[in-house]
C-alpha cells in the first residue's frame, strides 16, 4: 500500500474540507461556548454531517454506512480539527461504532448501527476513571445479575447521549486487563447521573455516576469478563482519529501563523524576515510532515488490521500530540499580544490541542507504551 | 487482460528473472554485511580491489549496466523503468547482495550530467561512471565560502580555447584518490555572486593540481584541501553554460542532500538492543527510565522520518511535486543520525569510548564524531532551515 491517497479518498476529502469550513467553522464553536449552548454542538449540522457519511464513515453499507475505512475517518478528523468543528464524530462514529462491530451482537448492530450512522442516535463511551489515562484502571463493579456501581470520567458527548457503553469490573483486581465487561447502559435508567463538565476546548466532556444500575445479558458488548479484546480496540480507534484531529489544528494553527509572520510589521519590516522566527516556523513544517506520514500509515494498518497497528498508533498519538502543543503554542507566542486575546481564534486551537494530547493518554503515555509494545 | 495485469505479470517474470541472475553471479563474499572501509567499492584509475570477488561483482554489474540500473542503455545505464529498478533493489536487498559501485559520479555528477551535459561530455564522462573506470570528486567549498557558497573565489580565466583555474577547494570528499573533479569556479566578476558561476570538469591529474589530507576529530582523513595552481581546462569541459554553473551547482546539491539525509536511516543495529545488552532490563523495562524515554522518543521518530521518505518517495512515483522536500530530509535525517550517535555513546559508556589507531569492530567513538558532521556538509542545518523558509514557506526576504 502507498502513502499517497487515492483519487476517491480525496474527493472525499476535499467535501469534508469545503463542508467543514462552511458549516462548522470555529465561529459555530465560539458561539456555541458564548451562547451556554445546551447541546455543545449543532444537531442540525450534525445530520448534515450524517448525510454526507461522516457519521456512518466507519459503518459497513450493510448497516447503512458508507463503509470509507479509518484513512477516511481520519480525512475527516484532520478537517474537524483545522476548523475545530464541534460534533460527536468522535463519540458517536468512532468509539460506539468501533465497539459495536468488535464485539456487537447481530440485534445490537441491526438496531444501532444505523441510527448512528443516520446521525439519528448518539452512543457516548464511558471508561476512564482516573484522571490522567489509564485504561485497566476500571473500579466501576457490577456485581450479581447484573447491577453496576462506579464513576466514569471525561465521557465525551455524554451528557447528551442517547446510549451509554460503560466499561465494569466483573472480576479481577483494579488494573488487570482480564475480568472488564463492556454494557449497553441507557442514561434514563434508574442509578444513572450524568453531569456536565465545562472544559477548556468548549467540547462536550461528562462525569458519569453509576448506582446501582440495572443491565441485562442482552446488554453486553463483547465477551463477559474479556470486554478489554474490545475495549483496546476502541481506544486505539479513538487514539488514532485524534491523532488525525490533531494533525488538522497543527496544519490550521501553523497556516495562520505563516500568514501572520507574512503581513504583522515591527521595526519596519515583516517579522517573517526575522530569521530567529523563520528557523522555527520550517523545524515546525518539519515535524508537521513527519505527523503525516504517521497518521496516514496508522490508519492504513488499523484498516488493515496489521499486528503491529498499535504501535504504530502509539506513534501517532504521541507525535501529533506533541507536534500540536508545539504549532499552537509557537502560534500564540508567535501572533504575540493579540494571540492572548479570546477575540483572536489562534487560542482555540491551543485549548483543543492540549485537550486532545489529554485524551486516550499523552505524548508520554504513548511514549511508554511504545517503549512496551517495543519489548523494554 | 487489463494493462495493469499485464504490467504486473511482466514485473514479476522480470523479477524471477532478476533473482535468478543474482543468484548466479552474485559472489558469496558480496553477501556479507559490508564491515570496514575497504569492502565499498569506489572504482577509478587506481580502484584496489579487496578481493577478486569484489572486481567480479563489479564487472558482472557493470555489463548489464546495473551499477546505474535507471540511467539510459547508451550511457552503459540499465534503462530499467523505476519499477523494474525498484525490483532490482529489492530482489538484492533480500539476496544481501552489496552495492557494487558507490561513487560521487553516480550519486552526484551523474544526475546533473544527464540533466545538462551535451552529447559528447554525456558519452564520454557517463559510461566510464557507470563502470566505475573514473572516480570523481566535488570542488564545491572553499576556505572562504563554506555556508556563503556562491561567494567563492577560485577563478576561471579564459584563455581563447581554455581557461586557466587558480584558487583552492576545500572538504574535497577522497580528493587524493580521485582522478577527475567537478568543480565551481568564477568566471565572471560582475553582477551577482550566483550569476558569475561556472561548472567546470577536469581531471586531477592535470599540471597545476595538488592536494593535501585534512586529519578530522574522528581520527579520519576523509577530505583533502584541493589547490590549483595555473591548471589548464580544454573549454570543451564547461557543463552548461558559462555564468550558468550555479544552477547546475543547485541541483546537485538535492542529490547529495537526499544521499546525506537517508544516512538517517540505514539499517543498523536498533539502539533499544543495543541498551537492552548494555544499560540491562528490570520489571521488564529498561534499568534507567530517563535513558528509557529519550531512547523511545528516538525511535519513534526515525520511524516517523522513515514513513516520511517513503512517502516522500510514493509521491514522486504518483507524479506529485515533492522537490522542496529535499531540504527537509536532509535536516530532520542528519540531526536524526545525530540523536542517534549520541545515545549510543551513552547507551554504551565507556566501551564507547575506546579510540585508537587500531580501531575496534564497532568504532563507536569515530562514528560519533563523524555524525557532526552530517548536519554541515552538504548545506548545514541552519542553511536547509533558510531554504525551507524561502523556497517552501515562502515567508518574505528569506
């Protein structure tokens, strides 16, 4: 396989391009923050988005997606992420979709597969419960036939979701990845509190309280006590399509500094004469193109479905991570007093970028795994 | 039968084909990893053979013109399309069989030759490179214009049918065992620096030429200081046009920085191994976290740099422009072997640090010194990031 895209990826990706600028733009995110919008995001825009297969992007035909893969996922991502477009792509299409095709049963991915991908249902993914990434680190128990108590953290769209995945303990130690069993959890059912976090980057993070709650055979996802065959899977999914966002508002943060350094004068001239700046702005270019040459061969492999796609997501994350936090901090430092305003947009993309590295562990988190998966 | 089948089918019998061939004549003692200096086989007048497998190898290669296994036929080229030569490498890859030829005619001269030679410098210079009977070296540098190239002084004046060279070159790669020189000289005073450059060939052997070892930090004396003192130049041997060398000088210059930022990734031993032997294991990680962490951030970015040449490479196979990434191979390659060299020195402490005349198996310390120098020759970093600057980012008075 090349590292070129093919013709129909990139038709695809230049209507993701077009519709994500003109939809949702980081105006609708900005006045989705300063209206106190309820949702987070448009569901209005969303159904377009839906209507154009982003919500069924990962979704065989059969279930009434448009089956484009992860390379497309990513096209799509890259363009949320220069236009910080606020959706449950993520959520929704990447991680609900991921666990019902890995472990789904036959009803489960008849009757919501296609919602999802119509853009008709939201499906939130609940599993972190600490606060820095650690996913066996799973103390939310169900116990007896079946009831399940615990706290999940940074559910992302969870407090509008219309179905919950909850990852719990059904056996082993905190920390063991045997004994985790994925549910189906509905957010009106009794014992189920879920409660609104307010975050840096404006995009739609929960807390999920779980007392109590009531979930049926019918309701698992995956193997009993084996939910973490599933469970890595969607987090490597979820890894790789931020690492995808990621390398979009690096790209984003980066052209609108270029721009700056082009037009802002001091002493005369364009700062972007300055060559403490210039050589900066092209080590920057640098690792931006290493960013993409690891995002596209790591969604290659996980469509693929290649042994070794973990590491290569490891990568992926760890790099478009710390790439991002350097373009968007380099682009505030850069753009100067104006880039501390909240009037300027270039702080947008620095929220998200941290936020984003935070989510499905860090540059040093996947640093580590990396150094694991490597054998030392 | 589509026209893709059909290709593929015709790829794949010349691969059996290409195997088969190699398997023949292909000596043993050319399929063992090359392990000093004196297994790269650099050809000329003067070529010293190591054994008489490698002049077999040599001359094997030379006759079906796979020493340049791209270059066109009637140049003593392969005239292999890319895919075919694609094949080529990979079928000698998995065979381990050595490169048979490695010169500064293929990997420089010979790209620009192509480009801008005229008929008789092109079928009197390229076959004898192809063949490995003429070794060439680089007159590029100067003691007074390293960075500032297109300052340099060395002049060419003309003398009716020939010119006459004075001046001096330095970091001159083997200029004492090179037989001709491609060089730079000035030809005019006036104007701009760039537009007074010629591009000049002649061979070392010429009255007037003389040079001197230049003994480096690794212990090594791998480039000469380069004088020429009334050294007479037939006219014929202008590449191009006078006053036109600094174009030629240019696109040169991307393949020596393709050939220095792909040292990046030469197949060594991975530096993990070589701390898991060294620095030891505990709880399944590697002794020293601090060491641990910088050893993982290296590796994950000689692979990231890695999947970038291949797709810098897949792109220009796709047809899509991919020049200005030259600059960026070649710096983000040369600090990446750099990084490299480093943690290797601190991987392997003080067995590292052994150095001598007699230089042991791995020679560690010298190659360590050596890598400080990838990120000067061939334009240093500074020089890739103001070439990045300009010519990509396009940002203004760069």
């Amino acid at each position: 396989m090349t590292l070129v895209l093919t013709d129909d990826q990139l038709m695809f990706r230049d209507a993701a391009k077009r519709f994500a600028a003109e939809r949702a733009p980081v105006a609708q995110l900005r006045k989705l923050r300063d209206d106190l919008d309820p949702v987070g995001f448009s569901r209005e825009v969303w159904k377009e988005m839906a209507d154009m297969g982003w919500a069924g992007v990962l979704v065989p035909e059969e279930h009434g997606g448009v089956g484009f893969g992860f390379v497309g996922a990513g096209l799509i991502a890259t363009e949320i992420g220069r236009n910080l477009s606020a959706t449950p792509m993520l959520s929704s299409a990447v991680l609900a979709v991921t666990a019902l095709l890995q472990g789904g049963t036959p009803a489960q991915k008849e009757t919501l597969l296609p919602a999802i991908a119509g853009g008709d249902l939201v499906i939130a993914f609940a599993t972190d419960e600490c606060v820095r990434h650690t996913p066996y680190h799973i103390s939310t128990l169900c116990t007896g036939k079946h009831k399940l108590n615990g706290r999940k953290l940074h559910v992302l769209d969870g407090h509008v979701a219309d179905r919950l995945i909850v990852s719990a303990r059904t056996s082993g130690d905190i920390g063991a990845r045997d004994g985790i069993t994925l549910f189906l959890v509905h957010p009106q059912a009794s014992g189920v509190t879920i409660t609104r976090s307010s975050m840096v980057d404006s995009r739609n993070s929960a807390v999920v309280e779980l007392r109590d709650v009531v979930v049926e055979e019918a309701d698992i996802i995956g193997t009993f006590d084996k939910g973490a065959i599933v469970l890595d899977a969607v987090l490597d999914a979820g890894r790789a399509i931020l690492a995808a966002e990621l390398l979009g508002v690096a790209e984003e943060s980066f052209e609108r500094t270029l721009n700056y350094l082009r037009e802002r004068e001091q002493f005369g001239v364009k700062i972007g004469t300055f060559q403490a700046l210039q050589h900066r702005a092209a080590h920057l270019f640098c690792e931006i193109e290493l960013v993409r040459s690891v995002v596209l061969r790591t969604l290659q492999a996980l469509d693929a479905q290649e042994p070794t796609a973990s590491s290569l997501v490891c990568l992926a994350k760890a790099k478009a991570s710390d790439v991002a936090r350097i373009a968007t901090n380099e682009a505030v430092q850069m753009h100067g007093g104006i880039g501390m305003t909240d009037e300027f947009d270039i702080g947008f993309f620095m929220k998200r970028a941290r936020a984003a590295a935070e989510t499905f562990g860090d540059q040093y988190y996947h640093t580590d795994r990396f150094a694991q998966l490597s054998g030392y | 039968m589509s026209a893709q089948m059909n290709s593929d089918q015709t790829l794949e019998a010349f691969r059996r084909d290409t195997r088969a061939w190699l398997e023949e004549n292909c000596p043993p003692e050319m399929r063992q990893p090359v392990a000093d200096e004196y297994d790269i086989c650099w050809g000329g007048r003067r070529a010293q053979f190591k054994n008489d497998a490698q002049r077999a190898w040599l001359q094997r290669m030379a006759e079906r013109g796979w020493t340049v296994p791209e270059w066109p036929q009637q140049y003593g080229g392969g005239g292999l399309s890319k895919d075919e030569a694609r094949v080529l490498r990979e079928e000698m890859a998995s065979l381990k069989c050595r490169s048979p030829l490695t010169s500064f005619g293929i990997s420089m001269l010979g790209p620009a030759l192509l480009k801008y030679g005229n008929e008789k410098q092109k079928s009197e210079h390229i076959p004898k490179i192809a063949r490995g009977e003429i070794r060439w070296c680089q007159g590029y540098s100067e003691p007074g214009a390293g960075s500032d190239l297109a300052s340099l002084k060395t002049r060419a004046d003309d003398q009716g049918d020939h010119f006459v060279v004075n001046g001096s070159k330095i970091w001159t790669s083997y200029g004492d065992k090179a037989d001709w020189i491609f060089c730079l000289v000035r030809t005019s005073f006036t104007g701009k620096k760039q537009e007074g450059i010629s591009f000049l060939l002649f061979d070392m052997e010429s009255a007037g030429v003389t040079t001197r070892p230049i003994r480096l930090i690794s212990g090594y004396s791998p480039f000469t200081q380069t004088f020429f003192d009334n050294v007479e130049v037939p006219k014929e041997n202008l590449l191009g046009e006078l006053n036109k060398g600094w174009t030629i000088a240019k696109y040169l210059l991307t393949h020596e920085r393709n050939m220095i930022g792909g040292m990046g990734t030469q197949r060594v031993t991975p530096l993990s191994q070589l701390a898991i032997k060294h620095v030891g294991m505990t709880g399944g990680q590697l002794t020293e976290s601090a060491l641990r962490t910088d050893i993982a951030r290296f590796e994950m970015d000689a692979l990231a740099f890695a999947l970038t040449m291949n797709r810098v490479t897949d792109e220009a196979k796709a047809g899509n422009e991919t020049g200005a990434m030259s600059s960026m191979l070649k710096y983000y390659g040369t600090e990446l072997n750099k990084r490299r060299a480093e943690l290797t020195m601190s991987v392997t402490g003080s067995e590292g640090l052994k150095f001598g005349d007699a230089h042991g198996e791995e020679q560690l310390a010298a190659m360590w010194l050596r890598t400080k120098a990838n990120s000067i020759e061939g334009g240093t970093s500074e020089i890739q990031l103001n070439i990045i600057a300009k010519n990509v980012l396009r940002l203004p008075g760069a």
